[in-house]
C-alpha cells in the first residue's frame, strides 16, 4: 500500500491528463493556429494570465469521461472555474519561486508511468496519440501537474508546526485505546486533587448564524457524540469530520486539574469516568463541544512530570507497546476512464465468488488483473500495523477473519479485494511510536493547513471574473 501511495500522485496524472489532452486535441486545429484569443472566450483574467471558457468544458468533458458524479444544480462551471484558477495562481507562483521540472526528471516519470502500466516507452506515446492527443501536450499537462505537487508539499509543509507535547499526547492516546502495556495513572481517593486529560471535537457557529446553522451545527455535535459512544476512536472520528469540515477542530487538552478546564466542560465531566464521553454536548458561546475524559490521575501522580528530571524518570515514561499486525493481500483495480465503480465492483465480485467457490486462487487472480506493485507477490501487501494503510482498507481488512475475503471495498486509489492470510502480535517501539505519531499528526493537520494555505493564495491575487456561463463554442466568434 506504501507504494501505491508513492505511485499514485503519476498515475492519477496519466489518467486525467489523457483524457484533458483527448478534450484538447479535438479543438487544437484552430486554436493552435493563432496566437490571438477573442475575450469573448475568456473566462478569468488571473494575475497575468488567464482561464479560457475552453478550459472549462476541457476539464468538464474529463470528468465525465472519468465517470465522476457531477452536480445537476448550474454551479459546475462556476466550480470548475474555481479550481482552474486556483491551478492558475500556484503554477504562477511556483514559476516565480523556482519550482521547475527538468526534461530528464520528466523522462523519468514518464518511463515510471509506462512501467506502471506495464507497457513500453514507445507503446505509451502510441496509446497517448490514439487518444487524439499529442504527446507534446500530454508532457506539458504533466510536468504542471508535478510542478503543482512538489510546490504545494514544500509551502503546505513548512506552515505545519508539531511539538513535543501533541506526540506525547498522540501516543498516549493510542495506548489507551488499545489498551497498551503503558500503566494506567493512578486515580486520585475521593477529595483527593486529581487532573484529568479531556479530548474536545468543538463544531463552531457564528453568533449571528441564524436558526438554521444553528440547528445544523447541534445536529452535526449530536451525531459526533453517538458515534463517539460506540467504537470508534475519539480523535480519528475528530480527524474525519475536520476532513469534511475544516471548520470542525479536535484536540486533546491534556492532563489538567479542574481550575485550569473550561467551566462548562468540568461541569459537563465531573461525573465521567477514564475513557468515557460526555453524557451530553456542551453548548458555549462560540459553538458546540463533544468532550472525552482520556484519563482522570491524582494530583500527584503528575507532579513528577512538573520537576526539571529527565522524562524517563517520570512514572509515565513510554514503553513498547503490543500491537496486531495483519498479512494480507489484495486486488486493486485503480480509477481510470472507461471503469465506472459500477464495473469495477463487478469485476472484484466475480473474483471474489471464484476464490469463495475454490475455482480460482487469489494469489492467481491478483498476478493476473491487479494494477499495482504487489502483483510480483500474488498481491500480498507483507505485514501492516494500525495506521500503515488508509482508513477504508484497514477497516475492512481488521473485519476479516483469517482466509476470509472481502465485498469490494473502495479507497481513493479505487477498488480493491482484501483477504488476510495471517495475524501476530508485535512490539511497538518508542522511537517507531513517535515517529508514526509525527506522520499520523502531520497528516492530520495537513488537509486544514492546505486549505488555510489555498484561501491566502487565492485572497492575495488579482482576479477579474468575466463571463462563465456560456461554453466557449456556443459564445467564440
């Protein structure tokens, strides 16, 4: 799964990019005669340049050659234009900044792709003219999409700030709720000083929000809070609905005595045990909090951690912790144009009623129909722990029982079959606990500072909006 992460940024390029240069190319014969563009075919002066109205059904024709679910309400153009321009600021920005891809860097990723798709150099650059592209705007479409990649990881990155603290706090929380070797704080006697870890997912509203938001907003609390009551885990569901929402925030306040909480959260906690949620949302004047109770520890139990001593001096110093690996294996049949999900899950059914039905082994199917790099190995992913494989997948996989296979399950990398070969119990190491940490609180935190980031681009550029409405062949003269 790691390396289809690593492979998927290229060939989702390949994929969009031929189907853009396919719209392109049906077109190009008259526009790439002339250097002159009436502004009746200008959608968006952005900065010094532009978005054409032929931008627009280019990248509309691609979506629904994709097979992608398009909204039906009349805001698509203005979406897509939206994104267009948004495109438009960061390839110029990342000219002025320096970010380039060189020829050679090009050719490389080129022949990955190729070898991705399992076919040659040459028979890429056929199939990509078969297309009715040229291989020249397909190289071009490319090397923006890297160009965009490499530029947005280096600003989004460095606006992504982690402390000491936010990992202690992470591996604390996952030692919890795995029930890790790591000792369980001492609760404090009855009258006795006590501090108490308190998570919050807070949904926020505007003061001057109508009825409507509001309602929306304690709706949104309220489901958060069921769902915290069952299974799951409290700050992965936080992640989830900041992912949905990037207003949404989560965060672990970590130990405090019950003068250093909010009134309204000690109120609302003053009777919930270690590890168990709020009975109710709390409502403030800023919006709505679902709050867990991580853990509640006698005063003194935290003192050590006051004291200028070495932290492994302190009784909650970080220890190995077990952890459940999984082998197992998979079929992955990635998105691409021509493969509706219908199709797809269809396909992995058939396979998967082949491999109930013994006619067919699923380490055969796998070398046979699955696209990516796996298939060496009859699919087999090797041993993966908590958080090594996205969310849908792993989810799935921990449900299988061993030598069960999976429904079709899909992920942002398409469709996949899952079987699980075998399970163990591991050692967690320290340092693998704060590393994992560090890249599970980066992740988390990336998607809101992307955003962030997103929105001072788009606020600190000179953009004019003409007409969008129109396709431009109903509007070019």
């Amino acid at each position: 799964m790691k390396k289809i992460v690593r492979c998927s940024i290229f060939v989702s390029a390949f994929l969009f990019a031929g189907v853009v240069g396919a719209q392109d190319a049906s077109k190009t014969s008259t526009s790439s005669d002339s250097k002159i563009r009436n502004i009746d075919g200008v959608a968006a002066v952005v900065n010094t340049g532009y978005v054409t109205r032929k931008d627009i059904d280019d990248r509309i024709a691609a979506l629904k050659k994709q097979g992608a679910k398009l909204p039906d309400d009349g805001s698509l153009r203005k979406v897509i234009l939206e994104r267009l321009i948004i495109e438009k600021i960061q390839l110029q920005n990342a000219e002025q900044e320096g970010v380039t891809v060189t020829n050679k860097e090009l050719d490389k990723i080129i022949a990955d792709i190729a070898e991705k798709n399992k076919i040659s150099v040459a028979e890429f650059k056929a199939k990509i003219v078969a297309s009715g592209s040229t291989f020249d705007r397909y190289k071009q479409l490319l090397r923006d999409d890297v160009v965009l990649s490499r530029y947005r990881e280096r600003e989004v990155e460095a606006k992504i700030k982690i402390s000491d603290a936010e990992i202690d706090n992470f591996i604390a929380e996952r030692t919890r709720s795995t029930g890790g070797a790591a000792p369980r704080s001492a609760p404090a006697a009855k009258g006795e000083p006590e501090e108490i870890d308190v998570a919050q997912i807070f949904i926020p509203v505007d003061t001057s929000a109508g009825v409507g938001a509001q309602a929306d907003a304690k709706r949104k609390a309220d489901q958060l809070l069921r769902d915290a009551k069952g299974d799951a885990d409290f700050m992965q569901l936080g992640a989830m609905a900041a992912k949905e929402n990037p207003k949404i925030k989560f965060q672990d306040l970590g130990y405090r005595s019950p003068d250093r909480l909010p009134q309204l959260f000690y109120e609302a906690i003053r009777n919930t045990g270690g590890g168990q949620v709020a009975n109710a949302v709390v409502k403030s004047p800023a919006g709505y909090h679902v709050l867990k109770v991580m853990d509640r520890r006698a005063m003194s139990a935290g003192q050590a951690s006051q004291q200028p001593e070495p932290a492994a001096s302190t009784t909650n110093t970080p220890q190995n912790i077990p952890i459940t690996q999984t082998m197992a294996r998979h079929i992955l049949l990635r998105n691409r144009p021509g493969l509706t999900d219908q199709d797809a899950e269809r396909r992995l059914a058939g396979y998967r009623d082949q491999v109930r039905a013994k006619t067919a082994d699923f380490g055969d199917l796998a070398k046979k129909y699955s696209e990516d790099g796996s298939v060496p190995n009859g699919g087999n992913l090797g041993w993966m722990g908590p958080g090594d494989l996205v969310p849908e997948f792993e989810q799935a996989m921990n449900r299988l029982q061993i030598g069960e296979v999976s429904n079709p399950v899909k992920t942002e990398f398409g469709w996949h079959l899952i079987q699980v070969l075998e399970r163990r119990e591991a050692q967690l190491t320290v340092e693998k606990q704060r590393q994992f940490a560090r890249a599970a609180i980066r992740e988390r935190k990336f998607e809101q500072a992307y955003q962030d980031w997103l929105r001072e681009i788009r606020d600190t550029a000179t953009v004019k909006i003409l007409n969008v409405e129109d396709a431009a062949t109903g509007a070019t003269r």
